[in-house]
C-alpha cells in the first residue's frame, strides 16, 4: 500500500494530499479517491487568484459515475491551476501525484501554514484512516 | 463516497463470483450487484459496444402467467396487443395504473398458448406482483418464479458468434425480440431470446437458478475468447442512455405515463381494454401537446448532466423540469440526458439549459437514440 500513498505527501479526510514546496502547497486527489471514482471524465478548477479558506470546496471532479468535491486542505490563495486536466481529466486516473495535480495554494498568513498543514495526515496515519474506515 | 452496508441487500447467485472477479458491490434498490470489475465502467461500456459484455441480471423478476386465461389476463395488465402476440414473441411494454401511470416496464414473452413470462424490473417485483394479482388474480395462475430463475446478459457485436460455440439452438435466423425456450447452453437448460437493455445485438439467457454459476463462468470464458468481459451496473447504465433506453425509477415512474415518456408505440388503443386505457385516452385527447415530454438533449457546453439537475429555458430563465437521466456517453464523445420538459420545449433544435451545481450550461434537444450502432 505504501506506493499508493507517498511518504512526502499529506492527507485529508476528504482524500485530498498536499505537498509543501517552500511557501507553496501542491493539491491533488489521493489514490484512494481515484479509485473510488473510477474513470474520471472532467475536473473543474477555480481561477488563479481566487482566495480560499480550509475546508472550502474549491471544484470538483466528475466520474462516469458521480459527482464529488474538492476542498482546499489549507487556507490561501490559489496561485496556479493544472489547465491540462481540462482537456485531459484521464491524468488523475493515470498519475494523481503527479500530472494529476490540481492547484497550487500560497498561504496568505505564512504565519498559519504550519498550523494548516498539523490539522492533516501523514502517509502512515491516512492508510490507518483508510483501514479504520474500510467497511 | 459512504461504504454500503452488505447486511440488507439481497445477493445474486452470482454474488460470490463478483467477489472473485475484484468487483465494486454497492447496494443497488436492495440487491447486492457489480457497479464495475476492475478495468472500470469506460473499458466494460467499449467492450459492449466492440465484442461482448456479460451482465448478471439476476436480480429481474420473472412473473409466469399459465392457463386458458393467461392471453387475456397479460392483455389487460400491458399497454399492447399482448393476445396476438405469435409464441416465440417477445416485447417491451408497459403496465399502467387506472390513473395511466407507469407501474412498470417490462418484457412480455409468450411462451406457449395459454404460458406467458412477464420479466420485471428488480425494484419492483413485490409492487408488480400485487397489481397483477389485484387485477387479474382470478383469472389465471400467475407465478412469481424470480427467486428460482437466473437470467444473464450477454450483449455486443460479436454476441452471436460468442454463444454459437456454446449451444446448438438456431440463434443465426433468431431476430431480435424473439426467443427460443427449451434450449441447452453449454450443457444447462435455459431459453435464449434476443433482447438487451444496450443498444447492441445480443441476448439474455435464462436458466434455473442452480445453474446460473456453471452458466455464467461458460459465458464469461466465450466472452473473453472474442475480446469480450464482464459489465457492471455502471456500463448498463451509460449503454442504456447512449441508446436513450429508459429506466424505471429515474425517466418512468408511478406517476409518469408512457405517453409522456414517449413511449407512444407501446400504446395500443385499438388492442382492448387495458387497465389504464381511459386516463390515457383522455391524456390523448387534451393534445399531446400540452403535456410534458420526456425530451433528450445533447449537451452543447461544457457540463455534464445529472439526475436532479433543474433543467431551464434558457430565455426566461424559468425552470422547466429536471434531469432524470444523464451522464457521459462514452461511445459517442457527448454528454447527455433526458427529463421532462413541457411539450412546448421537447422538440428536436429546442435550446435547453441545464443547471449543472450552479453553473448554467446550454444543451440541445435531440430526437432518437443518441448511439445506433452499425447494422451489417
């Protein structure tokens, strides 16, 4: 399981990870939730510059079959958007960690990000979450 | 993204082999069935569409009408001429309320003279069977066997040179809705009839229940020799919508009727006195252009239509009706729906928009199926 879930990535409940690269977050979906999802049919994503709150759902991902959210796993504003998934969603299936990405967020507090970043999972205590709420 | 809960739902007779072959269950109106097997919905929906796809639809009800009455006991429960329906025949049609709702869809096969099989949708099995029998109870021996009976899906192009390997009965001359009962298939009783829920050639295989295992392994491996596989719920769904077929419980309803649901051709006026017949004469009568229309639209931008989308006019802005249908349609590159819309809006051109989660994207009416395949 350790391959689907990066160590240098963080979690949220809502099966988003971040990766933190200086003072910018990268924002994708996990494994988990590309799985569930199934094939990935569109991915719609706010425009650079729009400011977000934790937990704010920021766009959403279309499946052949359902409809979900995406949230923000940190405050700030959204700096860059991965447009290639427009017109290619099939890059969440295929690579979520990678060209599957979604946004780029900047805090807008510095100040805050460490403590955004606390409020979410590391790669060993998300698969325990993934486990505790197999059934 | 909530697990379903196994303990409820009812399981098929191929519930275990589901298990084995790594599907995704979910609990589908009570019943335990594959929403995919890995490969996804998209792979099983372009396997249907290019060599064969196996579906369980065990979970149909098979309702048997048997006796001297049997011909005019259907023919007073179903919309068309069930009494001059030949043996050998098979037809989709509809029950209606004496309000001319939609009690459900169907498929009645005359079996033998005085023998009818009515399949059922699984949801509303229970609900069938007390209007047939509130209706017609007196009249003939009226059975439900869904319990004792496996029926199988086995639909695509190459459908009928993948099942010609498995049983000697004359499937090359069998036209589509017929069906030949009493037949052998890879060594198993069961009848086959040449109808589906896909838009593709193919048939459904019915057999006693305690066959259904051995059966479906038999299938599947025929499927598999042409490049065919599995299909789930997921790849019924986008396969029936490509096809505009519709489905009951989202585009019929209780209260629907099939004049709505443009369903037209399955009413016969002419054919006796169906239960329903008066409120749809008198539905008829008030001009089919007053009421609402089950429409199908194409979507023109960027959106993808789901059931429960408010559907607008685009000018006024005034809500019109809802999706009742929609979603991807894989094998043709659009995305599509049907809902109900005021005669007025359901013709073919009709600009409609569609409130997708707040974001208002137009979409076309269009007439027909969105996919027909390619005749030989």
């Amino acid at each position: 399981m350790s391959d689907s879930y990066p160590d240098d990535l963080l979690y949220t409940e809502d099966h988003e990870w971040a990766r933190r690269e200086g003072n910018v977050v990268t924002v994708g979906i996990s494994q988990f939730a590309v799985e569930q999802l199934g094939d990935v049919t569109q991915v719609d994503l706010p425009r650079e510059g729009e400011m977000l709150k934790q937990h704010d759902a920021f766009g959403s991902v279309e499946s052949v079959k359902a409809v979900s959210d995406i949230f923000a796993p940190i405050a700030g504003k959204v700096v860059k958007v991965n447009t290639t998934l427009h017109d290619s969603p099939e890059y969440v299936n295929e690579d979520p960690y990678d060209g599957g990405w979604m946004i780029q967020i900047e805090p807008a507090n510095p100040e805050a990000l460490p403590n955004d970043l606390k409020k979410l999972m590391d790669a060993t205590a998300y698969e325990a979450f993934l486990k505790e709420h197999e059934d | 993204m909530a697990s379903p809960s196994p303990t409820a739902a009812r399981k098929t007779p191929l519930y275990s082999e589901h298990q084995h072959l790594g599907a995704k269950l979910i609990d589908f109106g009570g019943w335990m069935m594959p929403v995919s097997y890995p490969g996804g919905i998209l792979e099983e929906h372009r396997a249907t569409r290019t060599a064969v796809g196996v579906f369980d639809v065990c979970h149909m009800g098979e309702i048997h009408f048997r006796g001297p009455r049997a011909a005019e006991a259907v023919s007073r429960l179903v919309t068309s001429d069930a009494a001059g329906m030949p043996e050998g025949r098979a037809l989709y049609t509809v029950a209606c309320h004496e309000t001319g709702g939609i009690v459900d869809d169907l498929i009645v096969y005359r079996i033998a003279t005085d023998h009818f099989l009515i399949v059922v949708n699984a949801a509303n099995i229970e609900k069938d069977y007390r209007h047939f029998l509130a209706h017609v109870g007196t009249w003939c021996q009226i059975d439900d066997e869904s319990d004792t009976t496996a029926l199988i899906a086995f639909q695509g192009p190459k459908a009928e040179a993948a099942l010609t390997g498995l049983t000697k009965a004359a499937i090359a001359t069998l036209r589509p809705f017929h069906f030949l009962p009493g037949q052998d298939v890879a060594g198993h009783p069961a009848w086959i009839a040449r109808t589906g829920y896909t838009g593709e050639d193919g048939f459904e295989i019915g057999s006693p229940v305690e066959h259904a295992v051995a059966l479906w392994q038999a299938l599947l491996e025929a499927a598999s020799a042409v490049g065919g596989k599995p299909a789930g719920l997921g790849a019924r769904d986008t396969l029936r919508l490509e096809a505009r077929l519709s489905l009951y419980g989202n585009d019929l309803s209780d209260s629907t009727t099939p004049l709505e649901a443009g369903l037209d051709w399955v009413v016969k006026f002419e054919a006796g006195n169906f239960v329903g017949k008066a409120a749809l004469q008198r539905q008829r009568e008030g001009g089919m252009t007053t009421m609402r229309k089950l429409a199908g639209f194409e979507m023109r931008e960027r959106g993808i239509p789901r059931h429960g989308y408010p559907i607008t006019d685009p000018r006024s802005g005034a809500v019109l009706g809802q999706v009742t249908s929609g979603g991807v349609g894989p094998s043709i590159g659009k995305n599509i729906g049907m809902g109900y819309v005021p005669a007025a809006h359901a013709s073919a051109g009709t600009q409609l928009g569609i409130d997708c989660r707040g974001k208002l994207a137009m979409a076309e009416v269009v007439k027909g199926p969105f996919y027909r395949r390619k005749r030989a």
